[in-house]
C-alpha cells in the first residue's frame, strides 16, 4: 500500500513539474532580434563617411565614464552576442569596426571622471580616447583646458545625421565646439511628459493626444488636466503619495515648461558670446505663474517632500515611479530614460513633448537635462593619435545611428516601452527638437542652482534672478575671458 500511494504522489509531482516547465516555456519571452541590415547598405548608405580600412596593430581604443551613472545603459561595450537588444547591436558594431582597424574596445570606469581627465591630461598623456560624462562636468573639464576642440577635427562631418546638429550649433563657444551629442551617445533622448491613458479615460478627460491633432496640446490645456484629479483612495481623510493625483513631479519640474515653451537661460549673440535671455519677455513670468498654479494645487504630489523610504526600489524617486505604474499619477514629467521602469506597468502609457505656450507656437521643444552624458575627446590627443581616434570616432557613430539606435530607439524604446504609434511619432519629435542651453551646462553665476531649480511653489522668478542677475553676468564674463574670447 505503501509502495502505492508513494508512485502515486511521484506521479503527480511529475505532472506537476512537467505542467510548470510548460508554463514557463509558454510564458519565458523569445530572445530580441535585430532586421537584418544588408553589407550594401553599410558600404552605399549616404550616410557613409567613407574612411578607408587601416591596420591600427590591435590598438585598444578606450572609452572612459563615471561609475554609479544610473542612466549608464552599456552601450559601449559588449563581450559577446547574449540575444540581449543592447548589447547585440553593440557587439555587433564593435565587431565590424575591430576588423576594419584591427582594434579592440575598452570601458574604463572610474569614481571620478573630472579628477581623472585632469590629471592624465596635466601629466601629458591619457589612457583613454573618448570621454562620456554629464554636461557640467563636461562644461568644467572645458573651462580648465583640458578638451579638444571638435570643430578642428576634419574628419568629423557634422553636417551628417549621425551629428546633433542642434547639439554643434547650440554648444559651441564661439567657433569651439568642445563637446556635443550624437548617435553613439543612445544614454538620453531629453525631458518628456508621460501620462496614463487608463486615467484619461476612467476620468472622461481629453487626451493629450487629441489636444496635440488639433494643435492644442498647451499650457492652458496642461493646467486643466493637471488639476483634474485628487482623489483619497482609502477613504482615510489623509492625502498621502499612495492617493491618487494628477501630478507626480519634483520641485524643479518648472524648468522643464519653461524651455517647452521656446523660453532659454542663455542664447549665443552674433559674436558668439552667450546673452542672457531667461527674462527677456514676461512670458517666462507667466509660464512660471501657471507652473506654481498647478504644482501648489492639492491634486499635485511632490517626489521631494516624500520620506527617503525608497520601500525596497533602489531610491524613493524608483518607488514613486513604481506609483505611476498604479495608475495613481496622471502625468509624470522626466528623462525619456526611465521609460524602461514603465516595461510591466499593466495599464497603459502615453508620452507627449512638453506643451507650448499656445496654439500659434511652431514647434514643440523638448530640454536636454544637464545631468546626461554627451561626448568629448582630451586635448592630449594629436598626430596619428588624433586621426586614429577621429577615425575610430566616426565610423563608431556612423554604425552606432544604424545598428545601436535602431535597437534603442527603434525596436527597444519605441515598440518594446511605448505602446501606440503616437508615442512613437512623438519620441521623433522630441528627439529633433532638443534644445541645449550652454547656460545651464555652465551654470554661470549659479543660474541652474540658485534660479531654474528652485521650487517653483515658492520662488518669485523675477527677484530670485534679478538677485543673481550681476553674479551671472560677471561669470559669462570671467569664463568667456578664459577662454580669450573678451580680453
């Protein structure tokens, strides 16, 4: 009998081993594919730059990044085909071009990138040919001499897609460009807003989708939505970030209007040498007024003023993402980055540019945030070495914008993360619409800190920059006297 009942129960644990493998089987999502790009496309694509084969004697071209980066993807190098989107298309890229110049790829990772550049280049030479950090940092390492100017690289085209033109114009001191974004650089698109579409509709709003077809996609029609929903879900009395509202923002999120809506810090003059503009029009005062209206308004929840109980996420700021995922925030307003904290969010999300001011405003704008990476090489750089590094530099970009975008902005970002065609359609404008403001790289005189990012509840835009309005002159003074553009 024993013997009975004990086959028995290993029968039904087999059957039950053999029923979950199939679940997972059934369930366990197929490895990502990249299409299949043809060798006539590479080698006839307009695009082309057209650098001729060299033999670099198995040189190690060095990428050199800041650990700790959170928006660090991996997308420089990859050991191998995994079936991973990423690192597929990376591996693949890199393969091409170690043939080409018979190279290899090295990632160098340090805990400070500022102090590192600058003492390899103060020494006279660097371990690394490509430098990727965020924007200040950058901005500083370019004050201190220590970056190449890329507008003297011949082998650069900057007139190719692969090249941010925004980024090379907008960057530039001057006639310099010492550093700028391009396809390799897949880290960030630019700030962008997204919106639950489940709460659009259980709460009969318009769509932002709609307001966009009709070209009414603005700050008015913003406002309206963003206070539009306060609910107490527990019936508790007590509002708390676990409730339901139209908005989960952070202080700071006024900024982000204000460049949506055509309005910049900084503008490069004629002479090359930036004006401020951030007051020129009281349309900034009134963007400003409209953002403190709805971020003051009890259906906005501010990520700041929660406790520092990230509640298992790796931050609070992860945790108050996983709300969104909820379906208790309308809108949330951040780097098109983070798109991949929304991959197993049930209901679904919609992203849209920044509103404009209103209807008769031409285009949409969309900030590059200042804490994303861009590109830039070390002045230490000449000879063989530039031309070897400039070389390797452009086909890098070249291969990035047809393997490594395609997998990140087109199969990964757009079909894997967005979940309709107008999302799709609106990462493209975001994408040719990014606007760089050198101003808040630079932070001259303090602008980023002391004026763009204050809590736009309680800060008065008029005084707060009229007190720091002599200091930021004085800075754009100082720093364009270093780099001999004023005597």
């Amino acid at each position: 009998m024993k013997t009975k009942n004990f086959s028995r129960i290993m029968a039904i644990v087999l059957i039950a081993i053999m029923m979950l493998s199939m679940v997972v089987s059934c369930t366990k999502k197929p490895p990502e594919e990249l299409p299949e790009i043809s060798d006539s496309f590479y080698n006839h694509s307009e695009e082309n730059p057209n650098i001729p084969s060299k033999n670099y004697d198995g040189y190690e071209f060095s990428f050199i990044t800041q650990g700790g980066n959170s928006y660090n993807i991996g997308y420089l190098v990859s050991e191998g085909e995994t079936g991973e989107l990423i690192a597929d298309a990376v591996y693949k890229r890199n393969s091409v071009l170690a043939d080409k110049y018979n190279i290899t790829f090295n990632h160098i990772v340090v805990t400070d990138v500022l102090s590192t550049v600058r003492s390899q280049v103060m020494s006279g030479g660097t371990e690394f040919d490509l430098i990727i950090d965020n924007t200040q940092r950058l901005a500083t390492m370019a004050k201190e001499g220590l970056l190449l100017d890329l507008n003297t690289i011949d082998r650069f085209d900057m007139s190719k897609s692969y090249w941010d033109s925004n980024a090379s114009e907008q960057l530039k001191i001057g006639d310099k460009l010492y550093f700028t974004n391009c396809d390799l650089n897949v880290m960030e698109l630019a700030f962008v807003v997204f919106f639950n579409k489940q709460l659009i509709k259980d709460k009969n709003l318009t769509s932002p989708y709609e307001y966009m077809q009709n070209n009414k996609w603005t700050l008015d029609s913003w406002s309206i939505l963003a206070t539009a929903i306060c609910d107490d879900v527990n019936g508790d009395g007590k509002y708390t970030e676990t409730d339901r509202y139209s908005n989960l923002y952070e202080y700071h999120n006024g900024r982000m209007f204000l460049y949506g809506t055509g309005i910049r810090a900084t503008t490069n003059g004629e002479d090359g040498i930036p004006k401020v503009t951030l007051m020129d029009t009281d349309k900034t005062i009134k963007v400003y007024e409209k953002c403190k209206e709805v971020f003051s308004d009890q259906a906005s929840w501010c990520i700041n003023d929660m406790s520092s109980d990230a509640h298992g996420y790796a931050n609070k700021w992860n945790y108050a993402r996983s709300l969104f995922c909820q379906d208790l925030y309308l809108f949330h307003y951040q780097g098109a980055g983070i798109i991949r904290q929304f991959a197993d969010m049930e209901s679904e999300f919609g992203i849209v540019p920044f509103p404009k001011y209103d209807s008769t405003q031409e285009n949409y704008y969309a900030m590059y945030p200042y804490n994303c990476s861009m590109v830039a090489m070390p002045n230490t750089l000449e000879g063989e070495a530039l031309e070897r590094a400039a070389d390797i530099i452009e086909d890098l970009n070249y291969y990035s914008s047809i393997d490594l975008k395609n997998a990140w902005f087109e199969k990964l970002l757009k079909r894997r993360y967005t979940q309709d065609v107008e999302s799709e359609d609106n990462l493209e404008i975001v994408k040719n619409n990014r606007v760089y403001d050198i101003g808040i790289y630079y932070n001259f005189g303090s602008i980023t800190s002391k004026v763009l990012d204050q809590d736009v509840r309680f800060t008065n835009i008029s005084s707060t920059y009229k007190r720091n309005q002599k200091a930021i002159e004085a800075d754009i003074k100082k720093i364009y006297k270093e780099f001999g553009m004023i005597s």
